[in-house]
C-alpha cells in the first residue's frame, strides 16, 4: 500500500475517533438534568457562567491534542476575540487582575525611552473599585492619586481628574464599574491634552459602547476577564487588548518570562536571526529564545480554556443582551415599586450602552434602612449579594502603608462603601428569578422600614 494512502487512513481513523468521542460529550452533556427554580429554596447568586454541549466538546477537543500549553485554539481565541471587539492586537493571559498588571508594567519598559512610566509617577484612578485595577500601580512603585466618583453611574467625576493631573502624571487607569463606561470621550481627550498613557479596564464591560464606539478600544490598552462570573469565561483567564502592535510586544515579553524573543511556544527563529543578535552585555549570537528585557512573569493561559473561549464567544452577544435586559426589567419594577424612595438606582453614563455586570442599590440619606440588614435579609431569603468591591481602597488593611494622593475628598467613595450593594442580572437570571428579586426587595424594604418605625 502506497505510504500517503496508508498516512491517510491513520489520520482519517483517528479524527473518526476524534468525533465519536466528541459526540458523547454532547450526548453526555444533554443528559443532563435541568434543575428547577423554587422561590425561597433555591440560591439566586449574583454571578454565574452559562456554559452547555458546545463548550464541553470544545474542552474536550482542546484535551485530546495533549498539547497542554497555548496553542492552536488560543492563536484562534485571540484573533476571534481582536475581530469581535474591533482591535488589532489581542494577547491571552491567566486573568483580568493580570491583564491589568501586564498593561501597566508593559507602559514602565525601558524601549518606551521617555514615554516610559518610572517609579514616582502619579496615576488617576479612583479607590471605589476593584483593587487589583489599581495594585498594579503599587506594585511598579507609583503613586495611585485617587478621585470620588459619581453615585447615580459609581464612575469617576471627570471634573476631579483636571484638577488631579499634575507635572508628575503620567497615566489615566480606570475600570468601567459594573459594565457601565466612564466618560470615555472627557477621559481620553484629557489624556490626549497631556500625553498621558489611558488603560481601560474592561473586565466587568465586554460589548458596552460609548458614543457608539465599543469600551477597549479609547486607551492605549485595555484589559479583560475571563473569570466565570464575567460576560464569557475560559474559567480562569482574561486578556490584554490595543491597538498598538509595539505597546503589545511588551505586553507578550512581561508574560513571557520577560523575553526579547516573540517566538511562539514551538516555534523557532521568527526573526530568521536567532544566533545574530548583540544585546546588553551578552555575547554577539547568544541565543535570542534565551535573552530577556524584562523582569517578566509566566502569564499564558492552557489551550483547554482558550477553546472553551473560543465557543464562549460564539454566544457573548446573547449573554449581554440578556444582562441588558435583566437590568431594565428590574429598573422598571423597582420604579414601579417606589424603591427611588430608599435607593439611589444606577444610571448609563449620558453617551453609553452598558454591558451590565450587576444592579447597583445605594441608599439613601433620607431612608431608614441600614445595607447590613439588607444584605443579611436578601442572603437569608437566598438572593446572593455583594459589596461594590473594596468600597474605599484607602480604608482596606492592604493599603494602610500605600503611598497615595487623594484630590477633593472621597465622600461618594465613602458613601458607596457604607450604603451600597449589587444584585445581579447575569443571563441565568430569569423572568422567574427576576419577579422573585423584585417581590423579596419589596418585602425587604416593607418589613425592615416597618421594624424601624416601630
């Protein structure tokens, strides 16, 4: 038999096998039993993955390459991922707060000559949030110089961020909360005014636009999660993204060991001169798959969570339309209850469409009740809660030594940190969920305004 027909039978055995093996993972799958919702008995939490036959056969797929590092599906991951959100350049990593640290440290290279951030520069950003949006900051030894934020769109107040930027600033660094966008347009424009670096945290906002234009792609870079609570998951994961091809060679060196090389994992001699190159003090031809720049990490996600990225991303716009539609199914209600009364409801930044991560509740002055007990009633009737984060970051135990600048007060920040909640819309939340939502907050406020006035 001649040797290509006999290679050929060997490769068509095995994709058979291949495909045997793939439709048991659906069939297994679709067996599945669905669980049913009972009122009271069963947790609404306020995040959670949607993940059915497709991402499990893709998982599948993914494993029976025993290729267990990056590869083939995470170089068609990234380049889906760069044609859905319009940019250029889009590099994998092992989460969201990574992507934010690999997006800084990539600004502080030394190849960025005197564009570079140094240690002792200043950037805005605000403490009503997430602290990993601003660790990064801390951890490349600047200084975070922190503005109060709005409370109807719990977003920086662009008026604070003018009077923040001094000789000393050198970057803009804000995540867009709960997937509604800050000013993108006043921010960047600002940053364009100044010759400040922007970084657009995106990891609770896939899909939102701002004045049409999709968040991500305003900064310099921007970053994303992939983390099961988020609008697609990979489980674990998150991505850098920007337009700029030189910006995200550094990002690919700090999550490479620090590398010089942009060889893929594999690959040999992209640059056709692996033993020619002359750097630092090294000598002339020294292996250039072992030369470094940077002081780097190891940041690179499996295969297996890129192909189930891959199959997430194929059903993101139906996620986000359901999250938009749970948050104004929920407006309306609340509204129609009078719950403006005791709560402070979220509002879009004037100019967005938000991809909503969750519903933001903060009471108000006027309002007898207290987010401790409210918590403790939704929890107690099982509607899963949660704090905006870290409320004020100048407060956590973490960053009682931090070095930190904080311009016109934080009394929002503060507000938020004492008054407010989230409750969630991600799209497992359904019209069976939602009325149960609206019902228990109804009674919440009815029994504990009653316990006070009593």
């Amino acid at each position: 038999m001649d040797k290509e027909v006999q290679l050929k039978m060997i490769t068509d055995t095995d994709a058979l096998k291949r495909e045997k093996a793939l439709a048991a993972c659906r069939e297994y799958h679709e067996s599945l039993p669905k669980p049913n919702f009972v009122p009271g008995e069963t947790y609404v939490p306020v995040t959670g993955k949607i993940v059915d036959a497709d991402d499990l056969t893709h998982l599948v797929d993914a494993s029976l390459d025993l290729w267990l590092t990056t590869g083939r599906f995470n170089t068609r991951f990234e380049a889906a991922l760069g044609d859905r959100l319009g940019l250029k350049h889009v590099r994998s990593t092992v989460s969201g707060s990574a992507a934010n640290l690999l997006a800084f440290t990539a600004l502080t290279s030394p190849k960025l000559r005197n564009r570079r951030i140094k240690p002792g520069s200043e950037v805005i950003t605000v403490a009503a949030g997430f602290p990993t949006t601003v660790t990064p900051i801390v951890q490349n030894g600047c200084v975070p110089v922190f503005v109060d934020v709005d409370l109807e769109t719990a977003n920086a107040d662009v008026s604070r961020i003018a009077d923040a930027i001094t000789d000393k600033t050198r970057a803009i660094m804000l995540a867009h909360t709960l997937g509604n966008p800050f000013n993108l347009a006043a921010i960047s424009q600002l940053c364009k005014q100044h010759d400040l670096f922007l970084i657009e945290d995106c990891c609770d906002a896939f899909g939102a636009t701002f004045e049409g234009r999709g968040v991500g792609t305003w900064g310099d870079l921007a970053t994303l999660s992939f983390y099961p609570a988020h609008h697609l998951t990979t489980g674990e994961g998150g991505a850098v993204l920007s337009d700029h091809g030189y910006m995200m060679k550094l990002v690919e060196s700090f999550r490479d060991w620090g590398r010089d090389c942009w060889c893929a994992p594999g690959e040999d001699n992209s640059c056709c001169r692996r033993f020619e190159w002359q750097l630092g003090s090294l000598p002339k031809g020294y292996d250039h798959k072992y030369t470094y720049s940077h002081l780097g990490y190891n940041m690179k996600i499996t295969d297996m969570q890129a192909a189930i990225g891959l199959s997430q991303l194929n059903k993101v716009d139906g996620f986000i339309d359901r999250r938009r539609e749970n948050f104004g199914e929920l407006t309306k209600a609340f509204v129609a209850a009078g719950m403006e009364e005791h709560f402070i409801l979220p509002q879009a930044t004037p100019g967005s469409d938000p991809s909503w991560f969750g519903y933001l509740l903060t009471i108000r002055d006027s309002s007898p009740l207290d987010r401790t007990e409210a918590v403790r009633y939704l929890e107690k009737h099982r509607i899963g809660t949660r704090l905006l984060f870290a409320g004020n970051l100048t407060r956590q135990p973490a960053f009682a030594d931090v070095e930190h600048r904080v311009v016109g007060g934080l009394e929002n920040t503060d507000k938020i940190m004492n008054d407010s909640f989230w409750i969630g819309v991600w799209p497992g939340i359904d019209a069976q969920r939602r009325q149960y939502i609206c019902s228990t907050m109804e009674n919440m406020v009815q029994e504990l305004t009653a316990a006070k006035a009593a």
